[in-house]
C-alpha cells in the first residue's frame, strides 16, 4: 500500500501531523522506533507507579486560551487535567528567598509589585510586552498579518535585553526570569521564545494526572479511528532518494513504506542522515544544519517518596546564584545550582507527595564519554555518576524542603544519553535546536526541505515545549492543505 503521507517519529509533533491529516481525509502512516509513543512524553512505569520524563505542565488550557483551542481540536481537553494553585503555580527561590508567580495578568504583576514596589510600573511594561505575544499567537498563521507581526521588537530584541531595558532592579530581572528552565536561558535568546512560554503559563497552569503519556496514547488512538495507521517499535533506518524526491522509506532495515510525502519528527540532523544517498540534499545544507547548536540536555532524578512530604500544587524553581542568565556556563557536572522540582499529582487523593521530579540542566559533554553505550549497559561508572549526581540534587533541594533526604525511598535518573537514545535528539539537547534572536532566520527552520515531499515538524523548528510543538505541526501541515483550510479546522476565521 502507498500512504499519502508517512510521518517519521510518534513523539507529540508527529502524532498531531497524523491526527490533522487523517481527518482531512489523507492516508496517514505514523512510525515510531521505541516501543512507547511519545517520545518526550514517554511515562515509564515502577513499582506501581508512573513517572514523567520530558513532561511537567502546560500553559493556557483554561477554555478559549490558545492551548486549549488546539487541544479541542485534537480532543484532548477530557484527559485528567489537573489545575495549579492560582495563587502560585510557580515558585522561584532564588539564593533562599521565595517569590511566587500568581495566575492572571493583572494578578501576576499585583504579587510582584508586593515584593517589589518600586517596580509596579515597569512590571506592567513587562505584561503588556508578554501579553501582546501571547494574545497574537494565531495572528502568525495568516501571511498578511504575519509580515507585521515578524516585525515586532519580539522577534527583533533578546529577552536579556528587554528585561534590562524594562526592568531596572536586577533581582526583579533574576526572578521573572527565574522559571526559566522550560528553556534554555541565553543572552540571545529571542524575546518571543520567552514571552510566548512565560506569558502561557501566566494565564494558566496545569497538570496531568497519570503522566503525559496519555496525550501520545489519546492522540493516537483518534489518529486510528479515522483509519490511520500508527505503529511503535519500527525504526526508519533509511529515506530513499529517486529521481529528485523520496520514494520510500525502510523500516527495520528490511520493510519497506511508500508514500507520497514524508514528514519527519526527528531532529533534523537525524533526518538528514537517514537520506545517505541524495542528488538534492547538498552538503552545504547539511553542513548547514549539523552546524547549529543545540540546547542544554538535562539530568533528571525521579524519586519515590515515602509518606510525609507535602504534596504542593506547584512547582518549585530553586536557584544560588547572583546570575541565572550564565546558569548555561555552570560546571553541571561537579555542581547543582539551578533546579526545577515538580511534584506528581497524588492519585490517591492523599496530601503527601508520592513522587518528585528534580530537574537540572547538563551539558553533553558530561556524558559524551558513555555514548555509543546500551541503555542499562553503560558501566559501573556511569551508574556511579549518575548516583553521585542525583545525590547533590537532593542534597540541594533537601535545603528547601524540609525532610527530603530522609523521605528518599528509589532514585531513578535519566541523563542527555536516555534522550538521545530514546528519541534521537541530537546530543541529548532538552529543547532542540538553540533560536538566536540575531540570527533568527537562519536558526529557526521552516518546514520545508531541499527535497520537495520530504516535511520536518516538531520541536527543532520554531517553539520548544507542547504548545510550541502543537503549534508547529500545523505550519507543517499547512504545507499539505493550505492555511486556510488549517484556519477552518481551528475555527479561526
Ligand atoms: C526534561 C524535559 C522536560 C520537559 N518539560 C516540559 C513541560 O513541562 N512542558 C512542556 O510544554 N514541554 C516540556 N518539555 C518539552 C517537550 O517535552 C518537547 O518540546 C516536546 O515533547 C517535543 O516533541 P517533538 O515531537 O518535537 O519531539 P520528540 O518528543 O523528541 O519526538 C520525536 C520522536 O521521533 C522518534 N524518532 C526519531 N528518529 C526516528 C526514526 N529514525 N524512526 C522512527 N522514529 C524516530 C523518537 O523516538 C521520538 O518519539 C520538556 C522536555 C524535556 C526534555
């Protein structure tokens, strides 16, 4: 059988590329190589319990905000959505002192302004900037508008700059900042990047109950009533080139999956490689591509608790540091200063934590010497490495929350090298390739390739993070139906 369009990698990307495509009608194949859907939003599952990877929460769910409009359409919104405290979702500790971030515009900067007086006015300048990105998020899916919009000091200043600019006491610039290990904080990073997320997350903040899994089993399972096909453990190990345009791809090494378009949610340096022989693909493209950076990996210590800490309604950002903006430069293999901790919602009701996530940044090059190793076949010095890491984590974190050194029942940790093995991104990154507000052009990709059926959506493109992702797939498929017809299915116009 030949499918209309093939789509490379079930993570979250690919999966909504199915959905919107097969319900337009079109024939849809999705391959996924691992043996769970979801790629960053893959649960695993001990001891009775599930525990997230690459999924904490998500911003703007409430109904009419932008995620919500998106996962209407995906129908999503009757998962187990599970609302943080509005009056703080989000806590930020930086050097000891304890901000909190309030849902609501006009309520965040209320709170802040508490703590911060002097700064009432320039905290509005702030929301105001922020809200602007956040309420024309679909303005960027119409070509008339969008030349505008592109215009805007969002895509043409940094947000280190914009925080200086607007906000003159530098603490204040370190807490707004302070949630921001759901990106990877640089001086060039684009204002937009930050506005979009942060302000998403200011509207409304939520959870999952049962882990983030379930919106890759959900959407895959709409993807399969429509008549798509979707299926796991098949690796796409080669695109096939000819006469200008792929014809195929192999799967295992053996089978083999026409279409007559791809679309690929591997990271785009692993997309290229998959093509090994191309006239078209030239190798200044590739070198192009394999040339940008990427973003920070992380390390992560998935805890199981013994019964007595807190269960908190929110998440906790916890900082030593009289700079967050240089946290990139930190020696994260020797040292833990920047952690986010997220705590899983109870299933059992119960007022105590169950489980914990402790989140830090890593660089490659802390693991780069165990690549090329199996999972669980790494060697007694990576599990010393990674025992030793998650140790100064919950020494770290334990400074915050009182009792959690001896409330440790299981660790489990994962490294760069668990992403990088279990979903192909490049050098482990958390977020992909790196958007630089100076070159932002060349650093944020299009979905288009030199080869004319071959389509790249996901993460890598334009906006980390499950609303940047959604919002990506639909620029993907726009290639496919047209934008307008991608506005009817949002009822946008
Ligand atoms: C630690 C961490 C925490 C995060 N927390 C949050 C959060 O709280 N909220 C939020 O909004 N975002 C969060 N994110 C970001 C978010 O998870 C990602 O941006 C998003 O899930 C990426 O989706 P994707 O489809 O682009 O890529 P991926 O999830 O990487 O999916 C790519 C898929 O392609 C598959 N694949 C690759 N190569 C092949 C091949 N050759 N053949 C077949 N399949 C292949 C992979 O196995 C994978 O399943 C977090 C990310 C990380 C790493």
């Amino acid at each position: 059988m030949k499918y209309d369009v093939a789509i490379i990698g079930g993570g979250l990307g690919g999966l909504e590329c199915g959905y919107t495509l097969s319900k337009c009608g079109l024939s849809v194949c999705v391959l996924e190589q691992g043996n769970a859907l979801g790629g960053c939003l893959q649960t695993f599952r001990r001891r009775g319990t599930e525990y997230d990877t690459g999924f904490h929460y998500v911003g703007a769910l409430d109904e009419g905000q932008s995620l919500w409009r998106l996962f209407d359409f995906f129908r999503l919104m009757d998962l187990p959505w599970h609302r943080l405290d509005q009056d703080g979702f989000d806590e930020v500790i930086l050097n000891g002192e304890r901000f909190e971030f309030v849902s609501g515009r006009k309520e965040f900067v209320e709170k802040l302004s508490e703590q911060f007086p002097g700064q009432k006015d320039n905290l509005k300048k702030y929301m105001e900037v922020l809200s602007d990105v956040g309420d024309n998020i679909f303005k960027s899916f119409d070509t008339a508008d969008a030349v505008d919009f592109y215009q805007k000091p969002a895509f043409t200043q940094s947000a280190h700059e914009f925080l200086k600019e607007t906000i003159s006491d530098p603490k204040l610039r370190n807490v707004l900042a302070g949630t921001s290990l759901k990106m990877e904080l640089h001086t060039n990073l684009p204002l937009y990047i930050y506005a979009q997320i942060n302000d998403s997350f200011i509207q409304s903040a939520w959870r999952i109950e049962g882990g983030g899994q379930q919106i890759a089993n959900r959407l895959a399972d709409n993807i399969r009533a429509l008549g798509g096909e979707v299926r796991t453990k098949s690796e796409v190990t080669e695109l096939v080139e000819k006469e200008g345009k792929l014809s195929h791809a192999i799967v295992n090494g053996e089978e083999h999956i026409e279409a007559d378009i791809f679309i690929s949610n591997a990271h785009p340096v692993a997309t290229l490689d998959l093509v090994k022989e191309s006239q078209v693909l030239k190798k200044v493209y590739r070198r192009r591509i394999s040339g940008l950076p990427n973003t920070f990996g992380m390390f992560t210590a998935n805890i199981q608790l013994k019964e007595g800490i807190p269960y908190l309604n929110r998440n906790q950002f916890i900082y030593e540091t009289n700079d967050i903006w240089d946290y990139a430069s930190f020696d994260t293999r020797n040292r833990t200063d920047a952690t986010l901790v997220s705590y899983q919602v109870p299933t059992n009701q119960s007022p105590y934590a169950t489980n914990i996530d402790i989140l830090t940044p890593m660089n490659w090059r802390d693991v780069e010497q165990w690549d090329g190793t199996k999972v669980m076949r790494r060697g007694d010095d990576y599990e010393e490495f990674k025992r030793r890491k998650a140790q100064q984590c919950i020494k770290f974190v334990g400074k915050y929350i009182q009792g959690l050194e001896e409330h440790v029942e299981k660790v489990y940790t994962s490294t760069p090298l668990s992403y990088k093995d279990y979903t192909s991104t490049h050098e482990g990154s958390a977020y992909g390739i790196k958007k630089d507000f100076s070159k932002l052009m060349f650093t944020m990709l299009t979905p288009r390739t030199p080869l004319p059926n071959l389509l790249l959506t996901g993460q890598n493109l334009n906006l980390h993070g499950v609303l940047g992702v959604s919002m990506t797939s639909f620029f993907t498929c726009a290639e496919i139906l047209g934008m307008d017809k991608i506005k009817d299915l949002l009822k946008l116009r």
